[in-house]
C-alpha cells in the first residue's frame, strides 16, 4: 500500500512540474484585422477599420490589467513620421471595450473610458517611427462589434502635431455614431423605400477628394447591405435646395457626389457593392437645413427615378 501511495505523489509531483504554456498577447501573430500602413499627414484622417473586439485572453501587461483580448492584434499599425506628430488611437462600440497597444519601443499601453461614453483612447505625442500592435478588447467572454480609428487629430477637433491638418473639423464627422435617421437593411436586387430627412450640418467634410458641403456629425442613415459583390449599388439623393451626399463604404472609403442627378440632386453609384454596413449623410451648401429625400435601390431600381450616371465607388 505505501508503495502504491508513494507511486500516487511522485506521479503527481511529475505532472506538477510539467511546463504549463499559458496563452498571452503575441506580437508576432498575423494581425486579424490586416496590416495599416500610414504616413505622417495621411488622409483621410481618421483611418478607420471596422472589426470584433474581444477573446479569451486576459490582459496582464504591467499596468494594464483589464480587458479580454485575442492572442493575435487585430490590427497591426506601421507608422512613418518625423516624429513631430501626436497620433491618437480611438475605438467606439456600443459595448463597454478596450484598448491595448504596444507600442515601437515595446512598451504597453492601454485605456478603458478615455473618449467618453466607455469607449477608449490612447493618445501618443510626438509619436514614434514604427510598428505599433493594437488590440481591442471587452469586459467578459463575449465578442462584441467595435470601430477602429486612427488620427493625427485630436477627437473633438484640436490639431495633433505637424501632420495634424490644422484642426479640421472632419474629425468630429462619426461613423460610430447613431444615425439620425435610423438603419435600413437593403437584400440584393430591392429598392428602399424613400426615406425623408433635413439634409445638412455644420461640419465640412474633408476626406480624400470629398472637401465640399456640410453635414452633421452623425450619419443620416445606416443602409446594412446584403449583397455578394456582383451588384451595382444606387444611393440618391433630391431635394428642392442643392444637396450633396457623402459615403462611407464597408472598407472605409469616402465617396461623394454634388449634382450627378437632375436638378441639382446627388447620386453615389457604387459597382460591384459589397455585403456591409453603408454610413450615408445628405449635406447641403451653406448653413439652412434643407427638406430632402433619400432613396437606395440595387441595379436598375433607380432608372425613371434620377438622371445622370454618378460617381462611382473604388
């Protein structure tokens, strides 16, 4: 029986000693999310990447001690700067998230509520030459839909540095935001029906070659598409003042149109549209709100209803 006891402990005291591996942020992962190459004074400003916070990992990196986050970053950051520009690193959800960095010379940084409304921000002054590994993370097991964003602008407006673009107003224009208008979800080959809204805002836009206009901060309308990349998606846009609209596009791309339509109206045609999520505002010129209609139609539900061809999506 003692030897039988004995045999039991040493069996035990072996499987004890055994190297347990425990799971931990991996810098060298592949990113989810891809790679974003960015340099000093690029636009648009914020850059913007739509992905799923969270994982099973618990963060334990000195100080920062809260959030759960995937092994791999969701998106790795090369950053090419003289060093003179502060770089603001954002995330939004409707959910409570977090945000875990690490930076170029290997330090970890992290926040939880630093934008406001339990959404993150970690802001670097003078920022560094380099890679920087970004996670976003959640409270407890369940992955949860959250907005990226990257910027050398400061939210709220105030420059961040050389390449900080003076300021522009452009940052307070929110993707994350609630549209004012509501969401409309469009299955391929549909029309929507039309949606009455006051188009305009306060706020120019100034996103690639999209600089004209004003909107609000927030969308006018979500449109969730479901499509699978073979379709030519309409949005338009009329009213009886002259309007423009601008675009998000699931990849994060700016599109725009002023007068494509007839009448002054505005028409974004976008070919081969893929499945996502569609950030639309209706702007106008000048600062009086203006009564207008929208309406979203896959392939041939917009002939009869606007003229014109429009501008057309990457």
């Amino acid at each position: 029986m003692r030897r039988f006891a004995s045999a039991i402990v040493a069996a035990t005291l072996a499987l004890l000693l055994v190297p347990v591996t425990v799971s931990a942020q991996n810098v060298a992962a592949s990113p989810t999310y891809g790679d974003v190459r960015l340099t000093e004074g690029f636009r648009p400003d914020p850059h913007t990447t739509r992905l799923t916070a969270g994982g099973s990992i618990e963060v334990n990196k000195g100080a920062c001690t809260y959030g759960f986050v995937a092994e791999a970053p969701d998106v790795d950051l090369y950053y090419t700067t003289s060093g003179g520009s502060s770089l603001y690193i954002y995330a939004e959800s409707d959910a409570d998230v977090t945000l875990l960095v690490n930076a170029p010379d290997g330090s970890w940084l992290c926040n939880d509520d630093g934008l406001g409304n339990r959404d993150p921000l970690i802001a670097i002054p003078n920022a560094s030459d380099g890679l920087y590994d970004i996670w976003i993370g959640t409270y407890g097991d369940e992955m949860q839909a959250a907005t990226l964003y990257i910027s050398e602008i400061a939210p709220g407006g105030s420059g961040g540095g050389s390449g900080g673009g003076g300021g522009s107003s452009a940052s307070q224009i929110s993707v994350g935001a609630d549209p004012t208008y509501g969401n409309v979800r469009l299955s391929q080959g549909a029309t929507s029906d039309t949606i009455e809204l006051l188009a305009g805002g306060s706020l120019q836009p100034n996103f690639g070659e999209c600089t004209y206009g004003n909107v609000a901060s927030a969308p006018d309308v979500d449109l969730y598409y479901e499509g699978d990349g073979t379709q030519l998606l309409g949005i338009g846009a009329g009213s009886a003042g002259d309007v423009m609209l601008l675009v998000n596009l699931p990849d994060g791309t700016w599109v725009c149109d002023d007068d494509s339509g007839e009448d002054r109206n505005a028409l974004v045609i976008v070919e081969g549209a893929a499945a996502g999520l569609y950030n639309i505002w209706v702007g106008t010129y000048g600062s009086e709100m203006e009564e207008a209609q929208l309406f979203i139609a896959d392939e041939g539900g917009l002939e009869g209803r606007m003229g014109g061809k429009g501008n057309k999506g990457p």
